[in-house]
C-alpha cells in the first residue's frame, strides 16, 4: 500500500497553520467574560479576591456572571492556603450556578483537608455527580468516587480502581489530573487489601521521581515489594531504579563539566542544584527544572543554547523535586495546597541560587535571568522583580494559573523587567493568555516567539538551534546594562 510521507517541516508549518486558524477563530468568537477580564486586572492575589467578591455582589441577579467570580474566589483561596473561606465560595458558586468545575473543586478541597464532616459532604456531591448521565464513566468522578467510597468502608469500591485493564490509575493516556497525588493515595489501600503488585506498579515511580529521598514514599514503595519476584531486595531496587533515572541526566551533565551545589535557603532547607560553568564573568542563567521528568531530558537544548550564548547555567531542583525531596521537604507532587506561597518561597530559591552559582563562579557582582519552566513562570517574574541582579526573565512554555494572570501582568509592569515568552503549538488556550498579558505591556519589554516543536516546557527548545540562537540575540543586548547592586537581604 503507498504511504505518502511529508517531510517534517511540512507537518511542523501544517500544526502552526491550524493553530494559528484556532487562535483567530477563538479571538473572533464570544468576548471574554467580566470575570475572565477581571482574571487579567487584579495586581495579585489579594487584589483579584476583592475584585471578584465585588463584581459577585454587583451582579448577584446575574447566577451565571456570579457563580463565576465566586468559582474564581475560592480558586484563589485555596491557593492561598484559606481552606474555610474556599469552601465558603465554592458552595457560593454551586448554589448559583452549579457547574462541574466547582463540584470537583469542593470534592478535591474536602478530601484533602479530612475535617470533621468534609468526607459526608464530598461524598454527597460525589453521588450528585455520578448520577448524571455518563458521570460514573469519566475518569475523574470515577476516581474521586471510588476515594470517597473506600473511606466510608466500601471495600468494593476499590477493586475496579485497582483492575490493570480497567482502571485509569492504569492507563497512560487517562485524562487524570494530578495522577502521582492519586497514586499515593490508592496505593496503601492496594496494599491493605492484599494486592502487592498494584501497589508497587502505584508507589515505586515516586521513588524514583523523589531519588529515594522523600522517606514516605520510600517506606510505601518498600512494604509494597514484599513477597515480589523481583530477585532482589527493596534497597538494591531502589538504589537501581534511582541509577537508572539519573543516567541520562548524569552522563549529560557531567560531561558538560556541571557540579551539584547545595544551596541552603534562607528558611534552612537545603536544595540541590546543578552548575555548568561559563565564561569568566558570564552572566548566569538560573533555570527552574521541571517537577514532572527527567531535567536534562526536558533542558537538554536550551541549556545548550544559553551556555552557546556565553551565559552560564545554573539547574536549580525546586523544593520536593528529585534532589531537594526530604523529609521536610516531601514530593511536590504529592502536596495538594498552597501554590501561592510555592511561587514566592521558588522565587527567592531562584535569587539564593544566584548568589550559590556566583561563589561557585569566583563572581563577586553576578548578574543574569530568571527561567521559568512550565509552572514555574509566576516564581521567575517574582524572582525578576525582586533582585535587581535578575535582568530578565525567560518563560519557557509557561503555564500560567488563571488566578495568576493579572498577578504576573502587574508584576512585570510593575519591575519592567524585559520577559521572553517560549510558547509551543499544543497549548492554544495558554498562548492566547500569554498574547493578552504581553498586549497590556510596553512592546519594548516583551518578546513572544512560537516554537515549531510540540511539547511542554523547555523541550520547546529542541525545534533546532534558531530556537535558542532567538533568546541569547535577544538577551545579548539586555546584558550589557551596567551591573545592578545585589539586594541587601542576606543569603
């Protein structure tokens, strides 16, 4: 049978082309809500909260435009960190308008907080959910269902979940958010009920995902590989499995002469981080590695291309992430809440790990960029804004929260710290925030270039070398600006 094949830039320009179609049909339909534009408008957090709650009060006979800004609330709330007054909005957003996303947003908020009734009321909205037509089928509910179920006793509920041709726990390409957390979940109550080999397939990733350092995951991971046949002991397992994660890494970055720096965080926390020297004097790049993956894997390219660019490079493992997993600092996939104060803590990580690469370097007056990959964006703008020995910023495919985006506008006015946006084709919706948030900028403080190869995060870099040559022409000229003082706080 004839195959025809096309050659790969042919596919590459196909994708942008009909991406570029969606964009413009998605910018020419139904405008933006006042919430969604209120998404945009808040200066940060607290801001965007009092906005909402406004905006709810004005048009309270409006259910729809009101459940929206009380959704959005209790968004914020609980990335905040205020459980009570989350729960508070999206109750407010169920009566008003009752849409999935605030359902599974209480559902979610309830097991993870596990106070006195949280489990009656979720299971309740569980069964509400499961009720609608085709709701037990996706996998979403289905999980949250069977969670819910096998708390209140229901040993049953847990046989489906555990099923190896059945079960989404099971499937790689399951539509599941946050699938290491539910993992971890399920996987002591697959050992409770006997089932050894589901719970070592459900614990024994995080093992390596942590390098064997979260002590939680690693006393699961090794109750689970009792009585298995893996012809050898837990320990040797394990010592392997972390063996084999850190190869490709390993081999990459040492024979690009890189160092493992520790560096001590102004609250005591020690992180690892991986320096890869430059030039003498050369302005460091200090680089977020992504929590999910392997980092060289994922940064193998842009890393290339900064160092090709006479800067050095500086891979810094967030807090809970492979290296800087402890038992004070657990797996970042695993925590539930919180994710404004990860950002901050992240963004003065990144500014501590500048000064660490500095002495590495024998640089007494470092000067260098903040990259953000992925969700990391929001710490590397507030790692900008803060240290004036940060001259820029670089997003590599950032993902940006809803609830971030006028925080992350505002931020970057505010500072008016020059920002490269890496955004990739996959993500449409995502671009079309990032063309919103740079449109309210001065033009002269954004750039915003499109990657030609699909994926997430800094493997966008990976397209050829033009994809990284278009961030070092960019950041040649923004580097000659005479060294910044470096803040006064210690580090």
């Amino acid at each position: 049978m004839f195959r025809p094949s096309f050659p790969r830039t042919f596919v590459a320009a196909l994708v942008l082309a009909l991406v570029g179609l969606l964009r413009a049909a998605l910018s020419a339909a139904e405008p933006a809500s006042p919430v969604q534009n209120l998404l945009f408008a808040a200066d940060d957090p607290a801001d965007l909260r009092a906005r909402l709650l406004a905006h709810a009060d004005s048009v309270s006979a409006d259910a729809l435009d009101a459940g929206e800004a009380w959704y959005w609330a209790g968004v914020s709330w609980e990335r905040a960190g205020h459980a009570d007054s989350a729960l508070v909005a999206f109750g407010r957003a169920r009566a008003l308008r009752g849409n999935l996303e605030e359902t599974l947003a209480e559902i979610d908020l309830r097991i993870a907080r596990r106070s006195a009734g949280d489990l009656d009321s979720a299971a309740a909205l569980a069964a509400r959910l499961a009720a609608q037509p085709l709701g037990r089928l996706t996998d979403e509910v289905r999980l949250r269902d069977a969670w819910i179920r096998t708390q209140r006793g229901d040993a049953a509920a847990l046989s489906p979940i555990l099923d190896a041709r059945r079960s989404p726990l099971f499937r790689p390409h399951a539509g599941i958010a946050r699938r290491p957390l539910w993992a971890w979940r399920f996987a002591p109550l697959a050992l409770a009920a006997g089932d050894g080999d589901a719970a070592w397939r459900l614990a024994s990733p995080l093992v390596a995902d942590t390098r064997g350092r979260d002590p939680e995951v690693t006393r699961l991971a090794r109750a689970a590989s009792v009585g298995r046949p893996i012809g050898t002991d837990y320990d040797h397992w394990q010592q392997s499995a972390i063996l084999r994660a850190d190869t490709t890494e390993l081999a990459g970055l040492v024979g690009l002469g890189a160092r493992l720096l520790t560096v001590k965080a102004e609250d005591g926390a020690a992180l690892a981080a991986w320096y890869l020297p430059g030039p003498r004097e050369a302005p460091i790049a200090v680089v977020t590695a992504p929590i999910e993956g392997e980092a060289l894997v994922a940064c193998d390219s842009l890393i290339v291309q900064l160092r090709r660019g006479g800067l050095a490079v500086v891979l810094l493992d967030p807090r809970g992430v492979r290296r800087s997993a402890s038992a004070t600092e657990p797996a970042a996939l695993l925590r539930t809440d919180g994710q404004d104060g990860t950002q901050r803590r992240l963004a003065r990580d990144l500014s501590v790990t500048l000064s660490v690469a500095a002495r590495a370097a024998g640089t007494a007056s470092p000067r260098g960029l903040a990259v953000g990959v992925g969700p990391a964006a929001m710490a590397a703008v507030l790692a900008s804004a803060d240290d004036p020995r940060l001259l820029a910023v670089l997003l590599a495919g950032p993902e940006i929260a809803p609830t971030e985006r006028g925080w992350l506008r505002a931020t970057l006015a505010r500072s008016g710290t020059p920002a490269f946006f890496e955004s990739g084709p996959e993500n449409v919706f995502e671009n079309l925030a990032i063309e919103r948030i740079v449109a309210e900028l001065p033009p002269t403080q954004t750039r915003v270039a499109d990657s030609r190869m699909p994926g997430h995060g800094a493997a966008l870099f990976r397209a050829d070398a033009a994809e990284g040559g278009r961030v070092t022409a960019w950041l040649a000229g923004i580097l000659k600006r005479p060294r910044a003082t470096p803040p006064s706080r210690p580090r």
